[in-house]
C-alpha cells in the first residue's frame, strides 16, 4: 500500500535543514520521468489506475521502474495498492507494453530530491512552472500526518493528490497524447 501526500509551496531549505537535524539522508537527487500508459478505450484511467514506467537519473545512474497502482481512496493522504519492479531497460519495457497495444497517454518530468528516514520518505519535486512542493511517503496515515508534524506543518496542509493535480492546480499541463 502507498500511502502519501503533498504539501504545496515549502521553503525548501528550511524543511530541509529540519529533516537533516533529525537525521534524514538524502537518497535520490536527479531526473524523473514518468510515462503513462493506456489502452484506446482508456480503460486503466477509468478503472481510477496507472500503469507506469519511470526512469531517474541520479548522478548519471538510470534505475527503470514498472509500477501498476489502484487508488484506494484517502481525504488527507493519497492510498493505493501499489505493485513495482525494477526493469533492466526502458527501451524493452515500453516495446512490450506498446506490443500489447499500449500507448503512452501522459509524460509527467521533474526534478527530485528525496530524503529518508527510517520508514518515511520525503520528496521535494519541481515541476517546470510549478513552485517545488513537498511529498511525504510511510506506512501509515498516521505516520505522514506525524512526519508532516515534526516538520511544522499540519494535517490541513496536507493533499491526497497525485503529481498531475498539482500540475492542474496550477494551471500547467502536463504531456499528453
């Protein structure tokens, strides 16, 4: 289960000289692509899931995902049952998915920085246009909520969106085909 949620327009250093006093480690810093897939019919979308391969390039590393998720609900926090792996190539992976009459039906690119602590991960993610937001990522609502807290921030603060709502929050469009 992915349970998470974004905290929008953070003072990006402040947050992160608070998550570094209590230890965080920075884990990913670099690119991020996110490559949507979908049938004609959209039938994945409809089903309120994602089929998606992402690659991040982290100091000139590429680590390639393929990700399945199903929303499953959530007011301050975002849940969804969640199946990934790491694939071996971008290039291959998309070949398959295309094979079985895939396509590519959005493109989502940013620029990430992640810290972890313990069970939690924190994501500072910028968006062209887009005022770097903060994700928080754990095993529980109640530890996101805390997590947000020992932050000084709020549950209010807190939204159950996904990256291309924020987009839309903004009024920036991300790629679509």
């Amino acid at each position: 289960m992915e349970i998470e949620a974004k905290i929008l327009e953070v003072d990006v250093k402040a947050v992160e000289r608070r998550l570094q006093a209590l230890g965080a480690k920075v884990t990913f810093d670099g690119a991020h692509e996110a490559y949507a897939f979908d049938d004609e019919r959209r039938s994945i979308r409809a089903a309120k899931s994602l089929l998606r391969l992402r690659r991040e390039i982290d100091h000139g590393e590429e680590r390639v995902t393929f990700t399945f998720k199903q929303k499953a609900g959530g007011k301050n926090v975002k849940r969804a049952v969640e199946h990934e792996t790491i694939v071996e190539s971008f290039a291959q992976a998309r070949k398959i998915l295309e094979g079985l009459g895939l396509r590519v039906t959005r493109v989502v690119r940013k620029r990430r920085r992640e810290y972890s602590l313990g069970r939690t991960h924190y994501c500072f993610d910028t968006f062209k246009g887009v005022p770097t937001f903060l994700e928080i990522e754990s095993a529980s609502e109640s530890a996101v909520v805390a997590a947000a807290r020992q932050l000084g921030f709020s549950r209010n603060d807190l939204k159950p969106w996904t990256g291309v709502d924020v987009l839309k929050h903004y009024g920036v469009k991300s790629s679509s085909t």
